[in-house]
C-alpha cells in the first residue's frame, strides 16, 4: 500500500480554520478515491458511513494494538506515552473498559451495561429536572450568559455524581477531576498536563476508596454500591471497579457539554429549526439525535487491523491503524440526505455519533435524556433565546468538538 | 429473495424482500422500517433492534445465544418470543415470516 495522497488536500486539525469548519476538509477527504493517509498518527482516516460502519463492526479490528504487537514494542509504546511517571492514571485510566477487547471487555461491559438501560436511565429523569430548574434559577437574574460555560459544564457532573452515589455536595469537584483527568489525552499535552491528570487521578482514586468503604457498610441504591456486589460476586476486580467508575464519570462529562453547548448554537443558527421544535415539542428525541449527528461531540475514534483487511476497495495490512472520523460519516450524502442541514424531524437519522459495533456508548441514554430535559425546559422557560456573539470558538483538534463559550441573550417567558 | 413483513405498532406491514445470510434488522433497515433503530449497526451491544416473532416462527429460529438473552432483558417491554433482529439470520426455509415491531425502542 503506497502512501501517496493528493497534495491539494491537507488535513490540518490544529488550527483554527479546522476548528471553525472541519466539514469542508471532510468533504474533501471523502471526495479522494479511498482512505487518507495521515501521516502524523500513522492513521489511515475514513470518512465515509459505508468504511467507518465496516470499521466499527468488524471484530477482527480493535482498539488497542497489544494483542499483535511484541512485548518490546509494547513496552516501547508506552514509553513512549509515559514520559512522566503516572502510576494512578496508568492504572485506572490507561486500561478500562473502552480499551479492552474480547472477554474481558464483554464481562465489564455486561456488568456496566444494565445501569445504564432505557430503564435505568429513565428513573433520573427527575433530579436531572430539578438540578436544571435550580441551576436556571440561579442564573434568572441574568440577561446573558455562557450557555457552555455558566450552564452545561455543570450538568453532567452532577448526574454522573448522582447515578455514582457520590453526594451532591462532591458533584462539582468530580467536574474537576474530570477536566484534569482528560488532559492526558490532548493531542498538544505537556509535562504539566500529565502531572495534573496523574494528581486528580490520584485524588479521585483516595476519594473513591473512602467512598467505597462508606457504601460496604451501608449500601445504597447506587452505582456504586451495586459495583461492590458485582466485585464481590467475581465479575470485576477491586482495580476495575476504580477504573469503571472514573470511566463513567469521564466519558460523559465532556461530550455532554460539548454537544449542549454544539445543540444550542444549532438552534440559535437556524432559527426555523429552533421555531419548529418550540411548536412541536414531540419533535424533541428526533432533535436531540439531529444535534449528534450535525456536530458530533467525539468525532474521532481509532482501531487497529489485527489481520490484512479490505477497507475502501483497498487492501491494508495487519497492524493498520485506522482514524474513523464519525463526524465525517455522520455527513456523508450516501447516508443522509442534505447532510449539511440542520433538521430537528429528520427520520430516519442512522448516525454513529454513539460509535459502532460493541464499543457501542453505554451512556446514549443518559446523554439523550440530558440534552431533552434540557432543551425541554429552555423552549418552556424562556420566550426567545438568541446569539449574543458574532462567531462562537470551537475546540481545536481532531477528536472533540464543541464551542469553548457560547454568549446567549435569553428573554423569560 | 425471502418475503418479510415487519408489522409496525400502528398496524402498517412493510414488505421486504431479503437475501438469505442476511439478518433481520438489515432487512429491516433496507426496507425503511423506523422502529428498528439497531444504533450500534447489529453487534448485540445496544439492544434498540427488538422485535417479537410468533410463537411459531420463534420455535422455528435458532434459539437466542446467551448475550442476546442477557441484552433482551432489558428492553421496553420484552415478550417470550422477543428478539433482537440483528441476531437473527434469514434461512431459505423463513419464506413469509412476520415480524412485529415495537413502538419505541428507547
């Protein structure tokens, strides 16, 4: 497989050009005539729904390379990774039940997976109700506000908190723990970043354990207290408990504020939309799944071919890395018409905003109900909601998405 | 080609003519049916692809594998003859199979 590509399309997901628009590089990258090499992660890039989908749910293709890789080479890699010394975060952030594969990751997933059913999820709906009408009561004096900053950065924390057992009280320091702990993660970290993510690692960790020992003796109707029943029952261990609980608490928190603050700026940018989800409330769960599929809060996802794969018409050998960028796919006009309009009744609306195949986002519901308490309550609370900035920032990279601040004016109804 | 008929909530049937080695829920999606949302593309991993076959055609598939019982639990409003449509295969012998669907899966 050469590695040549065409000069003329670059993609660049450092810079600001991307972070105002990545769908016109999408387009471009999908318009090539297979896969884009791109060669600063060594990663094959697929853009377009037939690939990412093939990708995702092909199981001889997973997300981490270990399995057929040698020791050496692992133990090179994670070098590599590890410049600082990160015990904690090594231990409980490193490895969970996202980068695991095969056996392990069905029995962590089974475990993970009944918490967070239709069902489950559904008996949250009330404090998510009543911790959102607080927190607009709190901001009711104000004209204008940070929609991203002011408002959504504190939901999620808060739900997560309480689905844990963690005491509403703690909620906002688990926001910050979160923040820090991601930081490993971005593409530009430094020395400081990992010496902060490894420090909340370590804190949320000390936190966990007193926690922990709280709710073995006296269990309650949480997260939690059910984790210590499946650890105790042999289903998980002591250390993937820890790392199941920091994974729930990190993988809902930033994407949901991402896609809040990303869903909010879609309405306020096509004002038609926004007017006919005002209209027609029922029109709510096709919104909300609109707003995943139009700005996809993690576009970006990895897996490695562990056997010579055919993806694009073109054949990759084992070891291929390749980039499904969900964002792409979730435009591409093979799968949506007018991929690029923003459609609060679009039907059908088969994105992969949740990823594919078994790594399937265990907390959709939760991050549903989130967004449709959410939007729910604004079209009754308020009479007009409008753009009180020009252009809204987003986030640079290639794997989040989501405006940094979005300034609104809001009127009271 | 095998004839299947999804009969949705309201009482609509959609026809729609699937290759054998296909899966209910692409023959499903093929054909437009809304109600089978399978969001994770048919990986068993999400358990939005529920639907409920008779009591006949239910004893004439092979019978679910454990980690499509496990996931059947917790769908909206499970029945002895649930499945997920994406665990189960259309065989030359399922000619004219009807398939229920349910309202909502989330």
């Amino acid at each position: 497989m050469t590695q040549d590509t065409p000069a003329t399309v670059l993609l660049d997901p450092h810079g600001a050009e991307f972070a105002a628009d990545p769908y016109s590089t999408y387009a471009a990258l999908r318009a090539l005539d297979g896969p884009y090499y791109y060669k600063e992660i060594d990663t094959w890039m697929l853009t377009r729904m037939a690939d990412v989908e093939a990708v995702a749910l092909n199981k001889t293709m997973l997300r981490n390379n270990e399995a057929f890789i040698s020791e050496d080479a692992r133990l090179a890699q994670q070098r590599a990774i590890n410049f600082h010394d990160m015990p904690h975060h090594e231990r409980f952030v490193q490895v969970n039940l996202l980068e695991s594969e095969g056996a392990t990751h069905d029995r962590l997933r089974k475990v993970v997976f009944r918490e967070f059913t239709p069902a489950m999820i559904a008996r949250q709906r009330e404090a998510i109700q009543s911790f959102v009408d607080r927190l607009l009561d709190s901001l009711s004096d104000q004209d204008e506000v940070d929609f991203v900053g002011d408002f959504a950065a504190h939901v999620p924390g808060h739900i997560i908190g309480r689905i844990l057992g963690v005491p509403d009280e703690d909620c906002p320091q688990l926001r910050h723990w979160s923040e820090e702990v991601v930081r490993f993660f971005d593409p530009g970290r430094g020395d400081e970043d990992k010496a902060r993510a490894e420090q909340a690692t370590k804190e949320f960790y000390e936190y966990l354990l007193d926690l922990l020992a709280e709710r073995e003796r006296a269990p309650q109707d949480d997260l939690l207290s059910r984790l210590i029943g499946h650890r105790d029952g042999g289903r998980l261990s002591q250390d993937e408990l820890i790392s199941t609980a920091m994974l729930i608490l990190m993988a809902g928190h930033g994407s949901t504020i991402d896609v809040l603050g990303s869903g909010m700026h879609a309405l306020l940018r096509y004002p038609e939309q926004h007017e006919r989800l005002r209209e027609d409330p029922s029109l709510m769960k096709t919104a909300v799944q609109e707003m995943f599929r139009y700005e996809s809060p993690l576009p970006f996802f990895h897996r490695f071919a562990t056997e010579e794969t055919e993806v694009g018409g073109k054949l990759f050998p084992a070891g291929t890395r390749f980039g499904l960028l969900y964002g792409a796919a979730n435009r591409d006009p093979a799968r949506f018409e007018n991929p690029d309009k923003f459609d609060v009744g679009r039907t059908p609306n088969r994105h992969m905003a949740f990823g594919g195949g078994g790594h399937f986002c265990l907390g959709n519901h939760l991050a549903r109900l989130d967004m449709d308490v959410i939007f729910s309550t604004l079209n009754t609370r308020f009479a007009a909601i409008s753009l009180a900035e020009e252009t809204p920032e987003y986030k640079r990279g290639l794997s989040v998405r989501g405006p940094k601040a979005l300034r609104v004016a809001w009127q009271r109804a | 080609m095998i004839k299947v008929t999804f009969v949705e909530a309201n009482g609509k049937r959609i026809e729609a003519m699937a290759k054998a080695g296909d899966t209910l829920m692409q023959a499903a999606v093929g054909a437009g049916v809304a109600a089978i949302a399978a969001e994770c593309g048919g990986a068993c991993a999400c358990g939005t692809c529920h639907c409920v076959l008779s009591e006949d055609w239910f004893s004439r598939v092979p019978a679910p594998a454990s980690d499509e019982a496990d996931m059947l639990d917790f769908v909206i409003d499970p029945q002895p003859t649930s499945r997920l449509s994406c665990q189960v295969v259309i065989g030359e012998d399922m000619q004219g199979i009807e398939v229920q669907v349910p309202d909502s899966q989330i």
